[in-house]
C-alpha cells in the first residue's frame, strides 16, 4: 500500500481532528481527548483500507479485521485503555493523559508509514 493521496478532505479532517483534540486536552477534558485520539485511529485505519469502519462493530472486530500482528497487539492495547477511560470509571488526570498520549501518537506514526 502507497501513501494516501492528499485530499481536500483528508486535509480537513486532520485539522478539524486536530482542534476538536487541541480543544478538549485545553479544557482538560482528558476523557474527551482520549475518544478523540481513539476515533481518529479507527478513520486512519479505515481510510488505509486496514479495517472497514462502522458504528456498529466493536473493538473486538477491528481487533480481528487487522491482518498485522505487531499492529493488533498494539491496538488492543490501545483498544483496552479507550474502554477503560470511556466506558469504565476511569479518571484521566493531566499527568496520566500526558503518558498515554504518546502511546497512541506511535500507534498513529506506524499506521502513517
């Protein structure tokens, strides 16, 4: 699989992903920038033809939709804090948002690659 061309579209939904994030880890709505984070993993996967996005499937089916294995490892991990911090009654100080921020920026690089 070659680069994603850049589109108008993909254009803006990175910037619109990337002020509704901005805005949510400035109100210190951590639960918020987490959701966020985890949603536009799922859009990048299924704009890289990895999984086929729908609201009505779980983790679980992304999970098995992966064909890579260092790639689904890495996102049932992610996977389990997202339920954790969503669903879960979960608090995410600034503190812990700040060490798990880079757990899914390194997911989203190696999907990038």
């Amino acid at each position: 699989a070659g680069q994603a061309e850049l589109t108008e579209d993909t254009v803006q939904n990175e910037l619109s992903y990337r002020q509704m994030l901005e805005q949510a880890v400035a109100e210190n709505d951590f639960k918020l920038a987490i959701r966020i984070r985890y949603g536009g993993l799922l859009h990048l996967m299924d704009e890289k033809g990895m999984i086929r996005w729908d609201a009505h499937k779980t983790n679980r089916s992304y999970y098995y939709e992966l064909k890579d294995k260092a790639l689904r490892d890495d996102f049932e991990k992610l996977a389990y804090i997202f339920d954790c911090v969503c669903y879960g009654d979960f608090e995410v100080s600034a503190s812990l948002y700040g060490q798990l921020e880079p757990v899914f920026d390194e997911f989203r690089d190696k999907l990038k690659k």
